[in-house]
C-alpha cells in the first residue's frame, strides 16, 4: 500500500519500531511531567504548566541556527546516538529526585530547560535524518509515517502515563521513559552505515548560518508556510494546557480523565498523519485549507458541554492540526535543497516549537482568568488567522481573479483563474494548487 511504502525499506522500518517504542516513553514523561507541576507541586495552576513548556521548548527558538548547521555538518546517526543518551539521564535524574521525594517545582523548570537544550540540538537531526534513510520520492511518505508514529505513540503514553501516575505516582513513569530511551539507540545501532544515503554536507567557514537564512528569505512560498506554523504552532498546539485545564478546572476529574483524553485526541492525529501519508506530494492548499478546519473544529471543543462531547470534538481538532503540520513539514523538507535542509529545518523547529515560550504563558494566563473555554477560543483564531495568511498569499502569488461565465448553469459559472505565467511555461487560468514559484532555486509547488 503506498501509505506504507517507506516501511519495506529495511533501515526506515528498523528506525520506525525504535523511535515508536521511544515517542511512547516521551509521551508518558510529558503527561506525568505536566500533571506533576499541576496537581501535585501547585494547586491547579495553568500557569505554571505554561512556564515548564517554554523552558523545555523555548531553546529551541534560540538555538536553531547553530542546530540546523551541526546537522547539515556533522553525521546524523552519532549526533542522535548523543542527545538520545543524553536525554535519557536527564529523565532517569527527576525521576530519582521525585521518587526520593526532593522534587520540588524548581527542579521541573531546571530540568525542563535541560532537555529544551538537548531537544533544541536532536530535533534537527532527528528530521533530516530520515532522509538518509529513503530516497527523495519516498521522502514525504517517510514524513508522514514518523508523524503518525508519534501520535500513535500519543494514543498510548498519555493514557498509561494517567494510570501510572495515580497508581505509582509520576516519578516512576520518568524512570520508565528513561528505558524506552534503550530502544531507539539499539535502533541506530542495528542501521549499517552502508544502507544509508550520503548526503551533502555543508562546508566549513564563516557565514553558513546566514548562507540559510538567506535561503529562506528567497524562498516565500517557506516564508508563509512558517508564518502559518508559528501563528498555530504558539497559540493553537498548546494541546496539553488545554485538555489539563478542561479536564481538572471545568470538569473536575483527575489524572487518568487527562491522560484519556490525550489518547482521544490522538486518534485524530494518527487519521491525519496517515491520510497526509498516502497523498503523493504536500500541497499549500492542504496546509492552508487544514488550518482554517482546525480553527473550526477548536471553536467546537471550545463550546462542549460535557466531558464527552469534549472528547469527540477533540477528534477532528487532533486530525486537521496534524495534517496541516504534517504537511508543511513534508513541503519544507522535500522543496529545499539536501545541503540546506538541516538549516532550513532547524529554522523550522525553532517556529513550530520556539512560539511555545510566548504562547504558553499566554494561553495559561487566559485559562486562568477568562477560563479554560477561553483558551480553545485562542486556538480557535490561531488556526483561523493562518488559513487566512495563506489563501491570501496564494490569490497575490498566483494573481488569482474569479470569472463569470454566463452560458454555465449554477456555481459552474464561477471559474477561478491566474493571470500568472510560471516559470515552467504553464498557461494562465490553472487553479491555485498548480505551479507556484518558489524562487531560490527551489521546486514549485
């Protein structure tokens, strides 16, 4: 099936069961970590939660030019054997503080700074190095799979995170996350050096952070698929300080409802990531036209009624933010060039993730005040604004202008057409999911 196609490669497939067994570990760590500042080190606060996102999150943001140009130089597969064992002691140590009952809320901010610093570094390499492991036209396939590994992982973690932290409590689910570490590493060990791709790497000197920076800045189609990243990215995908706020403020229920519904909501996210996987190439008006649905669908989980109904409306809210961030990922990385890709992906990360240090304080500030229906109201408009950014930016780059023609019948006589000649000789009145010039030497889209 051509949804699955990356995984008759054996590397990829090899890769795959490792970083499941690990995106589970790492998803268990954030449910318990985000319901030990929340119910155990503070009464409720939405806040402080927001503050142990944007310290684990927010050196991404400062970091990613020097990330993105250890990953264009350095090879991939040591660089991941590093910051995975890096991350590994870092989970085992708040696991012990808290196990030995010294944890206190401190100790969750110095930690979650550290692993943002390893994180910042490993997400990089993490992206591209997927590259090494299929060929190009299989590239958006294998995108799309990690993304669905990790929302599978996402179904599963949180909701055995939840019962292990009322069971145990949370600091044994950290030592559990530390082994999960083990199986990606065993993952990179078992890949041959000789069953990956080579790649081009970026040289030495002076001037390679700017070289992708300035990349980017001749790219706008990039341009304004990161400006709809950042807007969703810092005010919509604070998925965990939503659902913790819902769960425990406005319906009263405990750790294991929260984790539940982490699950609920990946069922969503794993459809997404799946359908996004048998599409052949990504598209700007997937991107775009996911956003705006997003948007839609966090204005409904916004207004449910009940525990449930929250539930269901997060399905689909699970689903469009997924296949919008999906397939941005999957167009940045296969319309830039090899030896840019690490920069460019770095840059990437640091908008997808780096927002969370403004947005998180943020949203947890609304949740606390205004409360927590609120705060979807905040994703509701973030999703809203960036569908917004991108169709306009579509109708100035393609000069789009709608026709009337009288002889058709009903909506038939509407047409949408471009006044715009491409590049690669495309004649003007092609719809606005046809060629678009990328510029900087980069595919159209």
């Amino acid at each position: 099936m051509s949804t699955f196609k990356s995984l008759h490669i054996l590397s990829y497939r090899i890769w795959f069961a490792g970083a499941l067994v690990s995106n589970i570990g790492t998803w268990m760590q954030r449910t318990a970590q985000d319901w030990l500042v929340f119910a155990h080190l503070t009464d409720h606060d939405a806040g402080a939660m927001g503050i142990t996102m944007a310290l684990q999150l927010g050196p991404q943001l400062f970091l990613a030019p020097v990330a993105g140009l250890i990953a264009d130089r350095f090879n991939r597969k040591r660089l991941l054997v590093l910051t995975q064992s890096s991350m590994a002691l870092l989970s085992a140590g708040l696991g012990i503080l808290v196990i030995s009952g010294a944890g206190q809320l401190w100790h969750v901010y110095a930690f979650a700074l550290l692993l943002g610093l390893v994180s910042a570094v490993d997400a990089p390499v993490r992206q591209t190095f997927v590259s090494e492991l299929v060929r190009d036209d299989y590239l958006p396939n294998a995108v799309a799979l990690n993304s669905a590994s990790f929302n599978v992982a996402r179904m599963i973690g949180p909701a055995v995170a939840g019962v292990l932290t009322v069971a145990v409590g949370p600091g044994w689910v950290f030592l559990i996350n530390t082994l999960t570490f083990v199986a990606l590493l065993v993952s990179l060990w078992r890949i041959s050096a000789s069953s990956l791709r080579i790649m081009p790497r970026a040289g030495a000197g002076k001037g390679r952070i700017r070289e992708g920076l300035r990349y980017v800045r001749f790219r706008p189609d990039i341009v304004v698929v990161l400006v709809a990243v950042f807007i969703v990215g810092t005010l919509g995908l604070n998925f965990v300080l939503f659902i913790a706020a819902m769960v425990g403020t406005e319906f009263g229920l405990d750790a294991s409802a929260f984790g539940l519904m982490n699950s609920i909501m990946a069922i969503g996210s794993v459809a997404g990531a799946l359908l996004s996987a048998g599409r052949k190439k990504p598209r700007l008006r997937i991107i775009f036209g996911a956003a705006g649905a997003f948007g839609l669908t966090s204005g409904l989980a916004a207004l449910a009624p009940s525990y449930f109904w929250f539930g269901v409306a997060l399905v689909p809210v699970g689903l469009f933010a997924i296949t919008m961030m999906t397939s941005a990922n999957g167009y940045v990385q296969t319309t830039t060039d090899p030896v840019m890709r690490g920069r460019v992906m770095a840059l990437y990360m640091a908008i997808f993730m780096g927002g969370t240090p403004i947005g998180a304080p943020l949203v947890g500030w609304v949740a606390n005040v205004a409360g927590p229906r609120w705060s979807m109201a905040v994703a509701a408009a973030s999703g809203l604004i960036a569908s917004a950014v991108g169709v306009l930016w579509i109708v100035r780059a393609k000069e789009l202008r709608i026709t009337f023609n009288r002889r058709a019948r009903g909506l038939r006589q509407f047409h949408l057409v471009s006044g715009r000649i491409t590049r690669n000789g495309a004649a003007p009145g092609r719809g606005p999911d046809d060629a678009v010039e990328g510029g900087g030497g980069g595919p159209t889209s």
